[in-house]
C-alpha cells in the first residue's frame, strides 16, 4: 500500500497510507521529536471525519479494527492523489459531491496543518472532524487508561489539550467550532504490524469534535506542542494570515527542487544540536553513523548541499570514541552505540568526497573546519591500527581484523536471540576495501599509511580471489582463523571494484566480479545479499519478526547497492556517454518507477529477492536515495 511522508527537519514526520487507512503503528499526523532527533513520541495519531448533508452523516475517513472490520465498509471513493507539492486527496462523498483535503507539514514550527475544501458547491454541508489521540514513544502502543486526562484549555481559535503531563501538550488551531466530547475509540488494527507477528492492536482518545459549515469556506485545523509554536513567532499570527504565508513559503521552497529525488533528500538532513544528521529511514530510524557515510555523498554532495554535509560529517567527528563512530542513536536515551566497524571508514570515505569536491566551489572550508576533520581521519587510522573495540585491529598482513563473540560489526548486523545470522568475523571483503581506501585517504596527508597500504593491497589481490568461483571470497580468516575463508557469493564484492575512489581490481578480475554480480545478484531494484543457489537463500522478506530477520542478508535485496554496482559495472567497460546512456537505461530508470511504489517520491530500504519484487522494511530509506542520487549525477 503506497504511503506519503512530510518530514519536518527535526527528526519527526507526519505519515499514513494514501487509502488514510493507518496500517503501522508508526503512522501519524502529529509527532514531536523531544531531543531532536531522537526521543519522539506520537501524539495525534490520525482523525475520524465526516460530512452532514441534508441531515445525512456520510463517513470521509475509514479506520480499520479487530478482529478485521474496516468502517464505513465500502470505503470512500478516491478520485485522485498527488504527493506534490504536499499530499492532496480528492474524494467523491454521496451523490457526486466533491472534496479536497490535504495535509501540510510546516517544518519550522513544527505544525501539521489539515484543510478540507468542497470544489462542488453544496449549501448546508457541514464537517465534522475528531482528533484521534495517544501521546505514546513512536514504537509502543497506546491502550485504554484512567490517567489518560481528556480535559481541554479553550481560547478563541485555539484548544490545547494534556493528556499526559510527561509528555508536551496539543495545541490545535482552527476556523471552526470546537465541542468537547470525549470518548475512548477502541481496538484499532494496524494490519502491516500484525503482518510482522507484532502486537497490532491500539485504542485512542477523542477528546472532542471540531465543526465548520463547509459550503461557506475551507475547513483548517492545525496541530503542534506548545513548546515548538512558542518559539515560532509567526504562529502568533491570525490562523487565515500564518496559513497563507506558510502555503506560500513552502510551495515556493518545494518547487525549487530539480527533480521528486532531490526533494527526497531534504527529509533525511535534519538537525542535531546546533549542526546537522541525516535520519536513516522513516518511520522507525533514527540516525545511524554507517548510514550516514553512505548516504551523505548523495543526499548532499551530489545534490550541492556542501554546508549540509559539513555541518553532518561535523556533527559526527565530534562522535568519535576510541577511533569509532557510533552505529546508532538509541531512540530515548539518546546514547550512542559502538558496535559498527565500517561507520568510521564510511566517515573517511565522505570526508574524503566532501573536501574534494569543496576544491572546485566557493566559498572554500574554513581551514580550522577542514583541519579538524582530518584530525578525525587521523584519529580514525590510528586507534584502528593500535586495536580499539571488538578486536578491531591491524593486522600484520595490513588487513584489518574485526570481530568478537556475539557482536554483529558489519551492515550484514542481524542477530536473531543471541546468534549472529551472518556472522562475518574476520575480514570481510568490503571492509578491507573501505580500509584500504582508508589508508589511500590517510597517505595524502601522512605517510605512515603508505606501508600498510601497500602490504593490505598486495594481501588482498594474494589472498581473497576465489579461483573456483571466478570471484572475491566474502570473509578470510574467518573467526580470526589464519586461511579459512568464506566463499557464499554476496554483494560485498562489488565495493572492491566501485562504490569507492580506490578500486583493488582492475581488468579481467574486475570484469568477472561485474559480471558474476550482474548475472547472481541483480534484480531491477538493487542486489540480492545471496547467491540464489545457496541454501540459505530466502526468494521472500516476510513472516513474523524470525522469519524476516532470517532473510534480511540471506537474498533480501537492497536498492543501495545499486550505486557500487553501477560504478564498477562503468569501470569495466569504460566511462563514455555512450556507457553512460546503457547505465541509465539499464539500472537507474527501473529504479525510478519505484518513486511511484511503497513510499512515494522515495525508494524502500529492501525488496523481495524474486519477482515483482516487492518492497518491503522501510519505505523511505536513506542511502536507498542517496545513492540513486549519487549514480544520477555520475550518469548526467
């Protein structure tokens, strides 16, 4: 089911389905995000409409409930839907009368604004509009209470609502009446969550009705927390004069974004303390330090977005403990999390990009800006090669040995219990291409790196060619045991040939690597993470929370590898316009009819392994844009 996005740049969003039936229960009109990013807790989760016409109720919004019932139960007919330049309906109610409604996310206040609007005249036609409301963490649910407080504060077009006092009120504006009628709505079914072997089920509180007479002008209903609309003095404004402005201010924003991708970006590059961070994914992700240095060079670098990027990459250089950077931020605490050793290398490798393309564009880094991001290049090398966290290490062949018991370090990280489902101890392939490319980075501005470099390089052309299979082994010494080696075909490979600004193989070997990835691997949506011969490849990501987990590295496909693909397969065969063209065709345009799938205007974290395809895990995905953005501008 295709579902829409507005992001407001602090880490929160507003979300649903384009049916405006809520299957997940991270679908929400207003959510706040208490230490941006991260701490977000969902507080109006969605409403109950209808229309009154000639004494007639006719239902505008359908909700699903246990054990399965939809209501009203024909649902209401959607005469069209556009995500631009924000999400729009138009629905036909009754006998052919005719409705716009849309939903607007004002990202510097927060505020989600709802507007209604007949384009059919109709006299006597009134909406009728309930706030369906929760005030719980964005991943729990929220059930029926006594300390649930209905009460409501009124004064002239406002009403502000506590339900919790732990949590930040509910401030709604609108042009209409407001009645106070609580009650409790009851057993709501999010039938993606069910899917999932999740808990399903959710009750809300409706603490009472919003009313206009439709058929004399457009309804509007605005909803934030207080402690965001304090801050934001135009919100002081009459509702008619601040609604005008912000229509007029974000249509004009949108409208300069040169294609649905580049406007995809802006959701991800949000804030941090006073610098910038880039959200993962939507709805569940907060901003993870490996995602990040993948997705950077696309989302910023590739759209122009130069300050963005330095103030992300300075945000996490100012994350770095014992040469790593956090893999994540937890989702309340807002305590990192050191378990990845690819984050910090993806840092070297964006550091790297942003410096180098910043040498062509004025104005120029700050020399005490650029200075302190080479320090944590530096910082990075060093406390690998002395040995820092999970047997991070370099090694003597000039390899980089990772791995401890029971800690996933690799992007293949899925754990089910205690067991480790790809396990990848020792040295895996693409770790030793981002080391190495590491090191590349690290010689040009001190040459201590030039001899594990060279060692590393010779290691890996010894050492990972799989003669049997005509290819690159995945991990060698695995579990640290000096030549035993790994041979299941994976992805990984690929970042030894592109992806990267050091390539470790060039010509024939280069070529077969292409070539067994292009016939094993790929699908129009990315790369499969398993050889479909294997027998542990999963063709489908679905089932309960087990099942999916077992797939998600054993076939599953990732869109992101599209954009190491597309690099190596243009490195083998020559980078020309004519090569360029076959690229485009062949690899990013399948690509781009997905931005009408799943989330729209975006592309899905993962996808089925076997036709058609389906998109699964997160709809709105970051690198899975990024690096469609990054290819799209290799491409021209």
């Amino acid at each position: 089911m295709s579902e829409w996005l507005e992001a407001d740049g602090r880490g929160a969003y507003a979300s649903g389905t384009v049916s405006g039936i809520r299957t997940r229960r991270y679908h929400a009109l207003l959510m706040t995000a208490t230490s941006p990013p991260t701490g977000r807790v969902i507080l109006v989760n969605g409403v109950e409409a209808w229309l009154d016409v000639a004494g007639v109720r006719i239902p505008i919004t359908s909700q699903h409930y246990a054990p399965g019932v939809t209501v009203p139960e024909r649902g209401i007919a959607l005469s069209a839907f556009t995500p631009d330049p924000w999400p729009q309906w138009t629905l036909i109610v009754g006998d052919g009368l005719e409705l716009e409604h849309a939903v607007l996310l004002a990202p510097d206040i927060p505020a989600v604004v709802l507007s209604w609007r007949l384009t059919t005249s109709r006299p006597g036609c009134r909406l009728s509009v309930r706030p369906l409301i929760s005030g719980r963490d964005l991943h729990a649910l929220h059930h029926e209470n006594a300390v649930f407080r209905f009460d409501a504060e009124t004064s002239g077009d406002r009403v502000l609502w506590r339900p919790y006092t732990s949590l930040p009120a509910i401030l709604a504006r609108s042009n209409g009446r407001y009645r106070h009628n609580p009650v409790w709505y009851r057993q709501f079914l999010y039938e993606d969550e069910e899917a999932r072997g999740l808990d399903a089920r959710e009750d809300l509180g409706a603490p009472g009705v919003f009313e206009w007479d439709l058929s004399a002008r457009e309804a509007t209903l605005v909803l934030t927390a207080p402690r965001h609309a304090a801050e934001a003095t135009t919100f002081h404004q009459s509702l008619g004069r601040w609604l005008a402005t912000t229509r007029r201010i974000e249509a004009r924003r949108r409208a300069k974004f040169p294609s649905r991708l580049h406007r995809a970006a802006d959701a991800y590059v949000v804030r941090r303390g006073s610098g910038k961070t880039i959200v993962a994914g939507y709805p569940w992700f907060t901003d993870w330090g490996r995602d990040t240095g993948i997705a950077v060079r696309g989302l910023c670098l590739a759209t122009g977005r130069l300050k963005d990027a330095r103030d992300v990459l300075g945000v996490w250089a100012g994350t770095l403990s014992a040469g790593m950077l956090p893999n994540q931020f937890v989702e309340q605490s807002g305590a990192p999390e050191y378990t990845s050793v690819d984050a910090s290398l993806w840092f070297v490798i964006a550091v790297d990009a942003l410096l180098r393309t910043a040498t062509s564009v004025r104005p120029a880094i700050p020399r005490k800006e650029r200075q302190r991001l080479l320090d944590a290049v530096q910082e990075i090398l060093t406390a690998y090669a002395r040995g820092t966290r999970h047997g991070i290490q370099l090694d003597s062949d000039g390899l980089l040995a990772a791995g401890a018991p029971g800690v996933a370090l690799t992007w293949m990280d899925v754990k089910i219990g205690g067991r480790m489902v790809t396990p990848r101890v020792g040295k895996p392939v693409e770790v030793e291409a981002l080391w190495l490319n590491a090191l590349a980075i690290g010689a040009a501005t001190d040459e201590r790196w030039l001899a594990p470099l060279e060692r590393g390089r010779h290691t890996f052309a010894e050492r990972f060619w799989n003669a049997k299979q005509g290819c690159l082994y995945d991990v060698i010494d695995v579990d640290h045991r000096r030549g035993e080696a790994e041979p299941r075909v994976r992805p990984n490979q690929i970042l030894a040939v592109g992806g990267l600004p050091l390539a470790l193989l060039e010509g024939e070997l280069a070529a077969r690597v292409v070539a067994l990835v292009e016939q094993r691997l790929l699908t129009p949506l990315g790369l499969r993470t398993l050889d479909p011969s294997d027998s542990d490849y999963h063709p489908r990501y679905e089932g309960d929370a087990r099942a999916r987990d077992a797939a998600y590295h054993q076939g599953t496909v990732w869109p992101w590898l599209l954009g190491p693909f597309v690099d190596a397969w243009l490195r083998v065969r020559g980078d020309t316009p004519a090569t360029r063209a076959a690229a485009r065709r062949r690899f990013l345009d399948p690509v781009m009819l997905h931005l009408d799938q799943a989330g729209l205007g975006h592309i899905s974290e993962i996808a089925d392994a076997e036709p058609p395809f389906t998109p699964r895990g997160c709809p709105f995905q970051a690198w899975s844009v990024g690096e469609a953005l990054r290819i799209a501008a290799a491409l021209g």
